[in-house]
C-alpha cells in the first residue's frame, strides 16, 4: 500500500468538461463580439487542443487554419485583447452555472478535505478561470480548499511541459514521488510525468480518448466506475 502526501488536480477536461462547452463557446462569442468571422466548431477545437493555452491557440489556428487573415502588426497584443474578451465571456458562463463537476470529483474532494489531504492544481488555464469554476461549483471559498493554484502564464512553458507541475511541487515543498496527479489529456500526463509524478490517474472525456496515455498509472472514463477514493489511490 502506498501512501501520498497530496493530491493535484488538472482542471479543464478533468475537473469538468469545460473544453467544448465552456472555453471554445466563449472564444467564438470573442471572435464575433471583435467582428471577427472566425468559428471554431467542435471538430476544429479538437484539432486546436493540440496547443494548450488560450493565446497559444489563437496563434496556432492563425498560422495552420486561417492563413489568410491579415493580422495587426502587434499580433501579440490582438491576440492578448482577444484573450482577454474570452476570458470575460467564460467567467460570465461559468457565474450563470453553465458547466458542472465531472462525476465523483467533488466527492473526491470533500473526502480528502474531511482526512487533512492537501489539494492543489496544476491548469494552463488562466487563474480568473480556475476561480469562477470553483466558486460556481463548490462554492465561493473554495478557492481556499486548495493549498496551491498552479494557473496560465505564471510558468515560461504551458503543458505539455513540466512546468506548472515542478512549480506546484515546489510551492508545496513536496516531492513527485509523494503526489497523485490528475488529468485528462495526453499533454496533461506528459507535463505531470516529465515533472517526475509516477501516479497520474486520467479521466478521459470526448476529446481526449485515445490518446497516449501509456505513462498513466489507470485510465478511466470517470471517477464514478471504479469509484476513486482515498482507499483506491492508496492502492496505486
Ligand atoms: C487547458 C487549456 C486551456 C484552455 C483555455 O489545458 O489548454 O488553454 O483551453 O484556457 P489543461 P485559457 O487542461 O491541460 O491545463 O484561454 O485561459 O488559456
Ligand atoms: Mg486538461
């Protein structure tokens, strides 16, 4: 039997299917809001996951799927003030309540509350995000459940890099080998593995099925069936 010190959870795909319903609905109302035609469909974004990171993404359609757009000399900044718009729009989805938990995370999470297990994130999404997802869900502190919150651009390198998870372990003082990683995608798995995490439990959804998750220890369509406790991860 082996016993962890914490457990970090991604967010987006993991925690709740926030991916097609939540943030390519919100960059398409962007898009139209700035006048752009652009419309990302839900087998586009499929494609666009291959990038993670909101303003990553953007550039990564401009430069394979829409060649043709003229963009302002400061890419950088038009990408940004989109960005920003985007986020505005997912916040206001996520006050309205638009995406729940996926099943069996909050139960997750309220018994490792309840046994003193420390909780913490490691997302490329961008803190205001991971913020309204938590208080629309579990409620308004819940931002404060979570020992630490590895968002966005606080690291140089999104996942699938390693990053955000080396920053995480060492916000927390904690070594890889004492943590239990969650995730649902293949850039997810590889981020929290090169970080040096051996138990990573995936969660797959629709977009992410079938991708390679061979450094995962199990992969699972949810946390329902097998049911995830602290009794079935001390047993990984
Ligand atoms: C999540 C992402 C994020 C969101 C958008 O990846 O790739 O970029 O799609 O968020 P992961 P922002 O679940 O692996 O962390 O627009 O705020 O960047
Ligand atoms: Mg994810």
């Amino acid at each position: 039997m082996s016993k962890f010190a914490a457990l970090i959870f991604d967010v987006d795909g993991t925690l709740a299917d926030t991916e097609r319903d939540g943030h390519r609905v919100a960059f398409n109302r962007a898009f139209a809001e700035a006048g752009l035609d652009w419309d990302w469909s839900v087998e586009l974004y499929g494609k666009l996951l291959a990038v993670t990171g909101g303003k990553e993404r953007m550039k990564f359609y401009l430069s394979e799927f829409n060649r043709g757009f003229h963009a302002p000399a400061d890419l950088d900044a038009f990408v940004a003030g989109l960005h920003a718009a985007k986020t505005e729009h997912y916040k206001a989805m996520m006050a309205e309540g638009k995406i729940p938990l996926r099943p069996g995370v909050e139960r997750l999470i309220r018994e490792a509350r309840a046994a003193a297990v420390p909780l913490a994130i490691a997302t490329t999404t961008t803190m205001d995000n991971v913020t309204a997802l938590l208080e629309s869900t579990l409620g308004p502190d819940s931002t404060r459940w979570f020992a630490q919150i590895g968002a966005g651009d606080i690291v140089p390198h999104k996942k699938p890099a390693p990053d955000i998870y080396s920053w995480v372990l060492d916000r927390l003082g904690m070594a890889a080998e004492e943590v239990i990683a969650f995730e649902d995608s293949g850039h997810g798995v590889t981020s929290a593995a090169n970080a040096g995490i051996r138990r990573i439990v995936v969660t797959t959804n629709g977009y992410t099925i079938g991708q390679d998750f061979s450094r995962a220890s199990v992969v699972l369509d949810n946390m329902e069936q097998p049911m995830v406790d602290l009794a079935y991860l001390e047993r990984l």
